[in-house]
C-alpha cells in the first residue's frame, strides 16, 4: 500500500519512480567459474559472505535509469552481465552492482571493470582482475593473484597471505597506487614511478634517474615466486609491509 501511495505522488509530481534492486539474481556457480561484470555507468561492489551462490543486485538510478538495460548472457559455469547504455550523450543513469561471493570457494573474476565508477572488492579469493577508467580500485584482504588498473583513478591494494604463483601488476597514468603486502611476500619485484615518489619499506633500492624525475626499485624477495609490477605515470607509489 506504502509503495502503491508513493508511486502514485511521484505521477503526479512528474517524476519516474525509481526503486533500488532493478536486477537481482542468484547463480549457482561452481568453484573455479568464471565472472565477468563490464559497468559502464556506476560502481562495481563485491564482498565475501557465508551463504550458497553469487548474489549480484544492479540498482538502476537517475532519470534516464529506465532506459538502461541489464544484460545477461551467462551460460553454464560463468557470469557475464553488461550495460547498454542509452544512446542520447549526457543521459542521467547509474547502475551500481552489488556482488556476494561464498567465501568457501575460490573464482576466476575474469574482469571486473567499470568506465566512470569506482570498484571495491573485499575479502574475496581467486583470480582478480579489476579496472576502472574514471574511479578508483581497491581490494581489501584479497587471496589470489590480482591484477588492477586505473587510468585517472587511485589504487589500493592489501594483499592476504596466500598468493599463487603468476603475475600481479597494478597500474595507474595518473593515480596512486598503494599497495600493502604481507612481510613474508616471496616475489620478483618491479615498480616505478616516471614523476611521482616512491616509497618502500622492503628490502630494495630505490633508484632515481640521473636526469628527470623518475623512481624505479627491483629486486627478488624470497624466492620469487610470483612477478609483482607496480607503476604510475604521474602518481605516488607505495610497496609497504602489512
């Protein structure tokens, strides 16, 4: 009845109504799927729970948000949800995801990107590769091997103390990029900054070039078991231990 009343004052003042949870759908993917989510208009939110299933809500906003469409082309063991976006330039919409993950079971997060929003992972463990062009990345006690870039947005990253063996590279041209890692971290190293600073409290040296600003630090702790590329254009980069 609430809803009913509330949806028939905004006809008359005018307005759509516009309600949260537009998308909602629960998959039963098995460890080791695949997910892939490609947000054009908003932010990208995922975090581990206790329960059975991916849980992924889009919550559709703006005056224009009825003109996006969700779309779901998931088969078998993999997740595949993209926008589109209206046509007409400088339309108001936003979709924001939200997306739960057992944390009993790791995934392959194929790509996890977004154009102007932010993308938030916690928690979660697997594969994970998490992209922005306008916002920022972050990914909090995250297992696995993580690759994230930025193009305009800040980077953050902490890293939990098991990692696989592979690659891990995070980039921004014009954000920091800070990154914490477990004190124990077995890795080759690589990272650099061409004119913002650099700081590390692991055991490398950090070298500056003879003519510019460029800072660079390289070197193996551990084994090297796993390749770790940081860099930044413009921006400050941070290696710290946890």
């Amino acid at each position: 009845m609430a809803r009913w009343i509330f949806f028939s004052l905004t006809l008359s003042l005018g307005l759509r109504a516009v309600f949260a949870d537009d998308f909602k759908k629960t998959y039963p993917l098995k460890a080791g799927g695949q997910i892939f989510i490609e947000n054009v208009l908003g932010d990208i939110r995922v975090k581990a729970f206790k329960g059975d299933g991916i849980e992924i809500v889009g919550s559709q906003k703006g005056k224009d948000g009825e003109k996006v469409d969700i779309v779901d082309t998931s088969y078998g063991n993999r997740i595949e949800i993209r926008l589109r976006p209206p046509l007409a330039p400088g339309s108001n919409a936003r979709v924001d995801f939200e997306v739960r993950v057992p944390d009993t079971a790791e995934f392959n997060f194929n790509r996890l990107s977004s154009f102007s929003g932010n993308v938030d992972i916690s928690g979660i463990s697997g594969r994970i590769r998490a992209e922005s062009v306008r916002g920022d990345v972050a990914l909090k006690d995250v297992k696995g091997l993580v690759n994230a870039s930025s193009f305009s947005g800040n980077i953050k990253v902490e890293l939990a103390k098991e990692q696989g063996r592979g690659n891990m590279r995070f980039s921004s041209i014009s954000g920091n990029i800070d990154v914490s890692a477990p004190a124990g971290l077995d890795a080759l190293v690589d990272i650099s900054s061409a004119s913002g600073l650099l700081r590390t409290d692991f055991p490398l040296e950090v070298q500056e070039l003879r003519y510019g600003p460029g800072r660079s630090a390289r070197g193996r702790l551990g084994s090297g078991l796993q390749i770790l590329h940081i860099r930044s254009v413009t921006g400050r980069v941070n290696l710290v231990r946890r």
